[in-house]
C-alpha cells in the first residue's frame, strides 16, 4: 500500500484486525496472484442485499421492479466510483508497474471494484453488522436524494419513449470519435432527431452506451421534457 491506511479506515468506521485483509483488498490483480478479486465477488454480494433490504424497508409499497430500479442505480460503477473519490481508495491501491504507468489509480472500474473488495473485506474482519453499518453510512446520501422511480429509466429508453408518445422518428445516434487504447478507449457520440428543428447533442464516456446515455440525456434536456 502506498500510505497509511488511517484517514481510510476512519472513513469506512472499521479498524482492522486482520491488516492482511486490508491489503489484499486494496491490492490489484496486476499486483500479484493474492488481490482484491475474490474479495469483490464477496463484497459485491453482500452490498446487493444490504441495499435491497434498505430499499425493501425505506418504500415498502414499492413494486418488484421499482425496487430492482432503484437498487441497479445505487450499486452501479458510478455509484461506487463516487464512493471510491469519497474514500480517496485511488492514493492507496496497490497496482502492477503496467496499471501505475497508464493511470490505474483513477480508472473508474479499478477504483469500484476496490470499494467492493473492501465491503468484503470489512465483512470478514468485522461481520455482518459492521459491514452494513459501513454501507449504509456510505450510500445514506445516495439513498434519501434517490429521484422518482419514473426518472429511473436510462436516458435512451426515456428520450424514446418521449419520440413515440409524439409519433416522431426515433433518434439517431453515431459515433464521432474513439480515442485511447484498447484496454481504454473513450468514445463521443452524437444524437439527432430529424423530426425536430433542435440541433444534435453529444456525449462522451469511457464506453459507447455511456456516451450515447449522456447524448440522449443532453437531448432529453434541450427538449425540455420536464
């Protein structure tokens, strides 16, 4: 690890016992065979049914799917990664020379992987109810500023929907630019709609569906939808 893990320890409201646990979670697998990813699964799981149970208890007349909605927007990487900036994870991963040189400590799916790890991690040190209290004090402004269930549809399917409800034609989307290498490419894309006098938007993002959800969120926008 790259510093002392205090300040994190603090934040996460858990000392370790068990110090190994600790590194291994904040370790990469470019690092070495003993890493974080089993400890991901672990975490993984267990930050799924600490949610769902909050969101079972927090709208109890919600339905399945409503439920399953809103949990998918709290566990998502974008939830965790801001989790992870939270914590500052990134000055204390422990990554392999390839990671370190192209950026690693910054990558969004590095950083919530490792927030994962370390949900399982806290857990094994710990036991359940820590690692519940640990969670729930993470996501608890993430979870009382959740918006209306009806906003939880992703940008496309909304701005879709919006056209169809219109009779319009659906809008178009198309790549203007992919940049990076493989392992990290980052894509721009454009959205038109022919049958508005609105001009194109664009989105970018680190795959094309996100930039194709910040196209069409853009859109959704500058159409006003309300």
């Amino acid at each position: 690890m790259n510093k002392s893990t205090g300040l994190l320890e603090k934040a996460l409201g858990h000392e370790f016992t068990d110090r190994a646990l600790l590194q291994q979670a904040l370790t990469h697998r470019s690092a070495g065979s003993r890493n974080n990813e089993r400890l991901e699964f672990l975490g993984d799981a267990i930050l799924g049914g600490v949610v769902a149970e909050e969101l079972y208890r927090r709208y109890p007349q919600a339905s399945e799917g409503k439920l399953s909605r809103l949990r998918s927007r709290l566990v998502r990487r974008e939830s965790l990664t801001d989790i992870a900036q939270l914590l500052d994870v990134g000055q204390y991963l422990t990554l392999g020379p390839g990671e370190r040189r192209s950026g690693g400590h910054h990558r969004d799916s590095i950083l919530s992987d490792a927030v994962e790890a370390l949900f399982g991690a806290v857990y094994l040190d710990g036991g359940f109810a820590v690692c519940k209290r640990c969670i729930l004090a993470l996501f608890e402004e993430k979870l009382s500023s959740l918006p209306h269930v009806a906003f939880l549809k992703d940008a496309k399917t909304r701005l879709q929907e919006y056209l169809q409800s219109r009779q319009k034609s659906l809008p178009e989307y198309a790549v203007t630019s992919v940049s990076g290498e493989a392992h990290a490419q980052f894509f721009k894309v454009s959205c038109m709609i022919s049958d508005f006098d609105v001009p194109a938007t664009s989105g970018q993002g680190g795959s094309r569906r996100q930039a194709e959800q910040q196209a069409a969120e853009r859109m959704l926008a500058q159409l006003d939808t309300g």
